[in-house]
C-alpha cells in the first residue's frame, strides 16, 4: 500500500476507485473508528443525522416501526457500504428511521459536516457522494419493487436470485422484516423453494 493507512482503507480504494490516496488520508484526518455492540444504534430515530460512516466490519439494519409497533427494515448495510441519512442530515430534520447494528460492528465514522466541507476543493469527494445517493435512490427503488409482488414466495424467490449475500447472511427474522411478511410465511417459501430444488435434482 502506497499509504500508511490502515489496511481497511484498501477495500474502500477498490470500491471507490475515483478517490486518491491523498483523499482518503484528507478523510481519515476527520475520521475516528468507532466499536457498536449488537443492538445499538448509529442513529436513532427522531434525532438529527451529524454523521456518516464506512462500515469497516459488522452489518446493520436501517429500520422503521409501524402504526402497530412492528418493526420493519427498508435497508441492509454491509461491510464497506456508507451509513449515512441524507434526507435528515440536510434538512436538519429528526430521523424517520433507526440504523441498528445487527452484531457487534466497526465503523470509520465521519462527521458530515466536515465531509460536505470538502466537495469544493475535492470533486471527486463531491463524485463519490452523488453515486452513494444514486445507490440509496436504487435501492429503494428495489425494495418498492419487492414489495409490490404479491407473495411471500414471489419477494423471496427475487432475494434468493438478485441479492443471494442478504439470503446467507441475515436472519429468516429480519429478511420477512425486509419483505413485510411473517417469518412463518416466509419459512413455508423457502421450503417449498428447497422442496422444488430437490426434485428438479431427482
């Protein structure tokens, strides 16, 4: 490695290949790590987003409750994906959302501020912002996708063939979470998808 950044830095060159090794020693002069026990919140909800964050190992759960007191998730991050909610960080509005680590996690934690500060002498800082929010816009526009099938099977059928990493690694509990179904009808899914698998091997 060119750089005497910690080796995590290396993961994030690849994905965000657009960033100089200059860049990232800029963001790891504003960046602290930051230990988050399972259960605990980056963000909660009702409180104003201050900071973003790379994930540096650990996965979380970008959640909403409903009307019934049902917990529902609109997002997974992984390692490496950004932490952040814009929409309240801009508009200095309280969070409509959770963002719960879902095991114990390490984060490279930046303060928002501080990094938006940087887009003007930084175009490719300013690059790597717009295209995270292009990948939040997809996403959410997946999952409205997801949700407007019609059937537990249907939702968890398009997970098992488009996003095989959410099937291997999050629970059946908050995968039917992510779907808006019951773990029980989703169980019963993903054994008719098993049982259909097997007799096409028979």
């Amino acid at each position: 490695m060119a750089t005497n950044l910690p080796s995590y830095y290396e993961r994030l060159m690849q994905k965000y290949p657009v960033v100089t090794p200059e860049e990232w020693i800029l963001l790891d002069s504003i960046a602290t790590i930051k230990h988050i026990k399972k259960g605990d919140a980056f963000l909660r909800y009702g409180k104003i987003a201050r900071d973003a964050a790379f994930i540096i190992s650990g996965m979380f759960k970008f959640a909403i409750t409903d009307e019934e007191g049902n917990e529902k998730i609109v997002r997974f991050g992984m390692v490496d994906d950004f932490l952040a909610n814009c929409e309240s960080f801009t508009k200095k509005a309280p969070s409509a959302i959770s963002i719960i680590a879902m095991e114990d996690a390490v984060i490279l934690k930046i303060n928002s501020k501080r990094l938006q500060s940087f887009h003007k002498n930084h175009p490719n800082l300013l690059h790597v912002h717009i295209q995270l929010f292009q990948e939040l816009v997809e996403q959410q526009s997946e999952h409205q996708y997801i949700l407007s099938l019609k059937t537990p099977l249907q939702r968890y059928k398009f997970l098992l063939e488009r996003r095989p990493a959410i099937i291997k690694k999050i629970s059946l509990t908050n995968i039917a979470r992510y779907l808006y179904t019951s773990r029980e009808a989703l169980s019963r899914a993903r054994l008719f998808l098993l049982d259909q698998s097997r007799n096409f091997c028979d």
